[in-house]
C-alpha cells in the first residue's frame, strides 16, 4: 500500500512540474523573450487561463502527501521551514502579479507586476531544483524522526549541511535552466511571430546548458546517494527511465531544428518526467533519506494507516478521473496560439 | 518551548483569519452569482446578466486573494504543526486530500470559463460555469469545516498499539454531525457577508444617485437572501451549535458565558467583564434562567460552571473566548434586525427612498466580516487547550525543531505581504465599484489618478 501511493504522490508531483513548470518557465524568460507591453501581454495570455489549475497540483499533491505519508509530510515540512516560507511568499507575489496585471492600462503598474512575475518564477525554479537536490543528497535526521536545516551552513556536505550547498545549489541551477527550456517551448508553441521566435531560441541555448548540468548533477549523484547505483542495479529494468530522459532531451533539439513546435515540447514534457522518475526510483524505498541512512524515512515507517490508504485509492481514482475531464475540455477550449491583438484577451473570443 | 508554542500559535491565528476574509466572500458570491445567473436565464433580462458581470469582476479580485492566502494554510499543518501533523494526518489528511482533488480543480477549471467564456460558453453553459464554480468552492467548505469538526469532536477514529491515531471509519468522519450543523452555520454566515457586500454596493449606488435599477437589484437581492440566512443562523444551526458544546465541551460553554459557578437556572450575560482571577463577571447585564432554558429547555435546568472543571482543562484565553463569542451573537442578532426592517420596508415599497435605511446598510458591510471571524475564534479558542479535543493538547502539536526566531520571521513577512495585499484589494475593488456596471456608459471611465502611485 505505501509502494503504491509513493507512485500515486509521484505521478502528482511529475504533473505539477510538467504543468507548473512551463508557466514557471515562462515567467522565468518572460523579460527575456517579451520586450513590449504588448509582448508581454501575450506571454501572460499563454498561461492565464491555466497556471490556476497548474498549481492547483501542488496543492492536491501536498493533500495527498499529507494523507499518504503523514510523517514525512510532518518532518520534511518543519525541517525546510525557512525555504517553504520563501516559496510561499513567491508564490503569493507571482499569483497576484498573473492575476492583477492586467487590471490596469498604466506605464508604472504593468511593468512593475511583469517583473514581479519575472522574479518569483525564476526564484521559485531555483528553490524547487533545491528542494528535490536536498530530498536526493538526504537531509540530518535523527532517531525522532525530524531536523532542521537553516538556508545555508558552509555550503558543504558535512553533518551540519544547510537547505543550499554546492550539490542543491547545482540542482537548482538546473532546474531554472530545464524550466527555462520547457518554458521556452510553451511560449514558442502557443505565440506568434518575434514572442514564438525569440522563446524557441532561449529554449535552444538553455538546452545546451541543460545538457551540462544533467551531466554534472547526475555524476554527482552517483557518488552522493549510493541507493541509487543499489537500485539500478537490483532492477536493472529501472534504466529504461533514464534512458527515456535522455533520448527525449535529444529530441528537443531535434524537433527544435524542424520546427516542430509541438512535438518539442512534448519531447520537453518525456524528458521531465524520465528524470524525476529516474530520481523517485533511485532513492526508493526512501521517501526522505537521511544523512545517517539509519534515520531515513521508508514508504513502510511513513506511511498512515492500511485501511485509509486503501479508502483514498477509490476516491483518489474517481477525482483523477473528473481532473482529466477537466484538463482536456479547458485546454481544448484554450488551444491554438493566442491572439495577438488585445481586444479579445488572449484566446480569441 | 513557551514561547516559540505562543508564536506558532499567533502565525496560524493571523495568517487563517485573514485568509478568511476572502473565502467568505467568495462563497456568499458565488451564491448570489447563480441566482443572478439564474434570474437571467429565467427572465430573459440583459440587466441580470450585466449585474453578475459586474460581481464577477469582483469575484475574480477577491477569488485570487483567496487563493494565494489559502496556499499557506496548507502547508502551515506541516512546517509549524508537525507533530500535530504526525499524530492525525492519516484522518484529516483524507479531507485535506479531497478537497485538492475535489475541489480546488473544479474550481480553478471553471473560474476561468466563468470569467472569459461567457460568449463561447452560451447562455446555459455559462449558467452551468457559475453553478461549477459556486460547487466548489461550497464542497471545499465543507471539507475544511469537517476538517475542524474532528479537530472539535473526534469521530471514525481508533488508537492503534503505539497510541497513534488511525481512521477506522470514513463515513464517520465525513458525515460527523459536528461538521453538519457546523457547515451550515459557518455557510449562512458567508452568505451573510455576500449579502451584505452586495446590499452595501447597491445602497452606495441608490444614495449617490448613480445605476439606480443595478442599486435596487443588489439591495433587494442581498436582503431577501440576507434576512433567510440571517434568521437560519440563530435557529436551528447556531442554536443546535450550542447545545453540541454544551454536551460536549462543558468547560468551553461556561467560558464563553462567562459562567463561574454551576447554578440552577443560570442566567445569560448580554454584557460584563469577566475577571478570571477573582472568576466572576463584572458589570453584568443578564437575562435571568435564559442559559438554562437555550441550553436545556427547561428554565431551572443545572448549568455546569468554570468552577466544576478543573482549572487544567480551561481554555486558556477565557477573557478573548468570552468576547469573541459576545461579539458574534450580538452581531448576529443585529444581522437580524436590519435585514428583517430592510425586508419590512422593501415590501411596503418604502426602502429605495428611505436614505436612512440605506445609510446603514452601507455601513454595515464591515460587520459581517467581523461577526465571522469572531465565530471562528469562539470555536478555536473554545478548543483549547485541546487541539483535538480530548486527544492532543496544543502544547504537544507544534513542530519540535522550528525555534521562535524562524517563526517570528515568517510572521512578520507575512503581516507585511498582507498588508500590501489589503491595500490591492481595497483599491481594486473600490476601483470596480466606482467604475460601476455599465464602465462603457460612465463618465469617468478612465484612468484614478491613484494608479500612478
């Protein structure tokens, strides 16, 4: 029952960052690829009606984490305190800046909130690379099952390690560079003309950087977490994922060179998610490995208990299901490029 | 630990109260939206169409607050309250996780369709868009007052060998009858707010003299359903409210009631200053028996008192419990008489021009605001110093290893996010308000000189 909602929470998680993250990535390039008023007002158009029900995964995921595994939710939480603040302050400013934007037609209010919105988004892709880089290289718990970890320490891998060391602060970097890409991809596929030009080519030089930093991160993985060579190599089947990861990344700057805008950031999307289940298989049956493997928190000693886990499964299909639904009729309703003309706010009403 | 337990217990306090301003607002809203959508559809009239437009702008404001001040509240279950989180999130996890998954996207899915839709949606499917959207927000009350109501009256639980908690019944803890009553009065209280908000727009218009039919629409409108929910909130569901504490947490009714000493036909106080040292009530302006009665229908009926509870089972804020729930109830009663004499006028054809009327249901938008966080906080306080009432204690909930220091820095930079959040609010809405339902008819459409601050 753990093993099966580890993958359930899993599957919530890799939606939030394939959803999330091109609106995250979009704003991450949004001064980049968008130099006028009017430029912008597009960007924002491509996630306006969606980046609501995007986050909404994070939410349903934190839910679902806390049902789930509510121990990890109790100790991961408190332990990054000080980052998940900063995260939620970022979140607030960006979704504010989305939101009121475009309520008033004034030289001093809109590029205030542009850059708003520009700022959190890039913050918000380097705190969440950060993240994901603690859970991988383990966090200080002890035999009660909590830590603290304050933002930074020494920025080493010692006892007393920090939310930001040299390790999360490289995953971090990756991250914004993956989101960028995978931003720069949405923009391209649903904007026109210099928008859609200039965000295919921050997405192409952010795909070399990608490439670096995958290489850089994934070595030093290897040698960080050791669960993760232990696991590829009881179930060598595993490598299909990584694999996954990399022939998609290929195909980004494959589809990239074609023009292809769709199949690329569909390529984008397959590359995400073979690197986060790469991660979620390398570290499992962990769900938050500790410095002191001794102290890791397991799908066992996390999880509640059998029978609410099992009372979740029935609900927890029967809202996938209605989600789905939704997802496909609002972004059926909102495909095809946005408009470039304000009159009829970004979808062509 | 103290004090780092008071600043945990002041982050969640602040930061819930207001996000709860926007909520109440939305569920109220979204309420009257369908009837307006409804109106509409029923009588053909462009006019109820062009009215919900107006509130959805509204809506969209507020909605948005409601959302990036919701997020924090989730979260904050694990960062401040971690072994809170421990002990209970495989029972409240379930609501929490249902109402992401049940909730929330209905919601965001069809906000958006409601808001920029409504020419590609047509007359019904929009109608529908308002009905999904009043849906959602309405079940995720539900699912968070359920929530609370475990925390109030634990049901469908069992201890397991190490003292855990775990769910044992899922009905049980969806269909606790603490949530139900509990539901119903904290929604009649968000439709209180709606209709106050809607009724104080609408009196603003009739009294500047300005979008006199949209001014009537929202004043009848929000007194008719408002003097509904007003008279539902006193009886049955708070009168039901009451009885609930009174069997079930003895010690929280005699502190809200300011009642020291166990007595036969005790009375109910309107007025008086509790003093906790001395326990007894300053000032007092009482009803004689009238607790008696509400609480047991029977006026000579034994009241249970602060003096028959051990001091360790009191709640520890007795003095701020004792207002919050006075404030509530006078407010309420007050709700009453207002939307009752608005409704009497409205009949007699008399309230568009009584400018007195109309001046106080401008003024009272406030109020319900007001009345509604003061109900919350009768519930939360009157917990104490339970979290979960009977199971844990709130001084065994808070996370162990988060000091005071790193919780005062995220308080503070909450207040001041917030702060700066309020100031968007009041401008933006006072923005649309001034601006009016027919933006393209007024005569200042333009610019406020107050955006180029």
């Amino acid at each position: 029952m753990g093993t099966i909602w580890f993958c359930l929470v899993a599957v919530m998680v890799a939606m939030y960052v394939l959803l999330d993250g091109f609106d995250l990535g979009a704003g991450a390039i949004h001064l980049l690829v968008a130099r006028t008023n009017e430029e912008r007002r597009q960007v924002i158009a491509t996630i306006g009606p969606v980046w609501d029900g995007n986050e909404v995964w994070l939410l349903a995921a934190g839910g679902t984490l806390y049902f789930a595994f509510p121990a990890l939710y109790a100790s991961g939480f408190s332990g990054f305190y000080l980052p998940l603040m900063i995260v939620l302050w970022l979140l607030i400013l960006r979704g504010t800046a989305v939101e009121f934007r475009n309520h008033i037609q004034s030289p001093i209010w809109i590029p205030f909130w542009d850059f708003v919105f520009f700022l959190s988004s890039l913050l918000l892709a380097v705190f969440f690379g950060a993240a994901l880089g603690n859970v991988v290289r383990g966090v200080p718990l002890d035999q009660t099952g909590y830590f603290f970890e304050p933002l930074w320490t020494n920025f080493r891998l010692g006892a007393h390690t920090g939310i930001l060391d040299w390790f999360t602060i490289l995953v971090g970097v990756q991250a914004l560079l993956a989101l960028m890409m995978h931003g720069g991809l949405w923009v391209q596929l649903k904007t026109h003309g210099a928008v859609s030009e200039r965000a295919g080519k921050v997405a192409g030089k952010a795909w070399w950087g990608v490439l670096v930093m995958t290489a850089v991160v994934t070595g030093a993985t290897f040698v960080l977490q050791p669960q993760v060579i232990a696991n590829f190599h009881t179930w060598p089947a595993g490598y299909v994922l990584p694999l996954l990861a990399v022939a998609s990344f290929a195909a980004v700057q494959f589809e990239l060179h074609r023009k292809n805008e769709r199949n690329a950031f569909l390529a984008s999307c397959a590359y995400f998610l073979g690197m986060l289940t790469s991660v979620v298989f390398g570290v499992y049956p962990m769900v938050l490995p500790a410095r002191n493997p001794a102290f890791s928190l397991t799908v066992q000693n996390a999880k509640a208990a059998d029978y609410g886990l099992k009372i979740g499964l029935i609900w927890w299909v029967i809202g996938m299901v209605l989600v789905t639904v939704y997802f496909v009729y609002v972004y059926r309703l909102f495909a095809g490029k946005v408009s470039e003309t304000p009159d009829s706010p970004g979808h062509g009403d | 630990m103290g004090s780092a337990l008071d600043v945990h217990r002041l982050h969640f306090a602040f930061t819930v109260t207001y996000h709860y301003l926007f909520p109440q607002l939305t569920m109220g809203l979204a309420l009257l939206l369908v009837i307006l959508k409804t109106l509409a559809l029923r009588t053909g009239d462009e006019h109820y169409n062009r009215a919900a437009r107006f509130w959805a702008k509204i809506f969209g404001i507020n909605f948005a607050l409601g959302v990036v001040t919701g997020i924090p509240m989730e979260f904050q279950f694990g960062t401040n309250w971690a072994e809170f989180s421990k002990a209970a999130g495989g029972v409240i996890g379930q609501t929490l996780a249902m109402e992401g998954v049940f909730s929330f996207f209905l919601e965001s899915s069809f906000l958006g369709l409601f808001l920029y839709g409504e020419k590609r949606l047509g007359r019904i499917g929009h109608w529908w868009a308002a009905f999904f959207v009043f849906l959602g927000s309405w079940m995720s009350g539900y699912l968070i007052v359920a929530t609370n109501a475990w925390m109030q009256h634990p049901t469908g639980y069992r201890l397991n060998a190490s003292g855990g908690i775990e769910l044992a019944s899922y009905w049980r803890l969806i269909l606790n009858p603490w949530a139900l009553w509990q539901y119903a009065h904290n929604m009649l209280g968000a439709v209180q707010t709606g209709c106050f908000v809607m009724a104080a727009v609408g009196a603003f218009y009739l009294l500047t003299k300005r979008d006199l039919r949209y001014g009537r629409t929202f004043v009848r409108l929000g007194v008719i359903v408002g003097v509904i929910a007003a008279l539902l909130q006193l009886v049955p569901t708070g009168d039901f409210q009451g009885k609930m504490i009174a069997e079930n947490q003895p010690a929280t009714l005699a502190a809200m009631e300011g009642l020291f000493v166990s007595q036969e036909g005790a009375p109910l106080a309107i007025l008086g200053q509790p003093d906790v040292e001395k326990r007894r009530l300053d000032n007092p302006l009482e009803l004689p028996r009238m607790l008696s009665f509400l609480t047991y229908e029977h006026w000579s009926a034994h009241v249970q008192g602060l003096d028959a509870i051990p001091v360790n089972q009191w709640p520890d804020k007795i003095e701020l419990l004792y207002y919050s729930y006075h404030v509530m109830v006078g407010l309420g009663t007050i709700f009453i008489a207002v939307m009752a004499l608005s409704v009497f006028l409205l009949w007699r054809n008399k309230l568009f021009e009584s400018r007195w009327m109309l001046w106080i249901l401008m003024l009272s938008a406030p109020l319900p605001y007001i009345a509604n966080t003061a109900g919350w906080m009768t519930a939360e306080l009157g917990r104490q110093p339970w979290l979960i009432y009977g199971l844990l204690r709130t001084i065994h909930g808070a996370s162990p290893r988060v000091g005071a220091g790193n919780v005062w820095f995220s308080l503070l930079g909450f207040m001041g996010m917030y702060t700066v959040l309020s100031i968007l609010w009041l401008f933006l809405v006072y923005r649309e308000i001034e601006r009016g339902p027919e933006p393209e008819n007024a005569q200042h459409a333009g610019e406020t000189p107050l955006a180029a601050d």
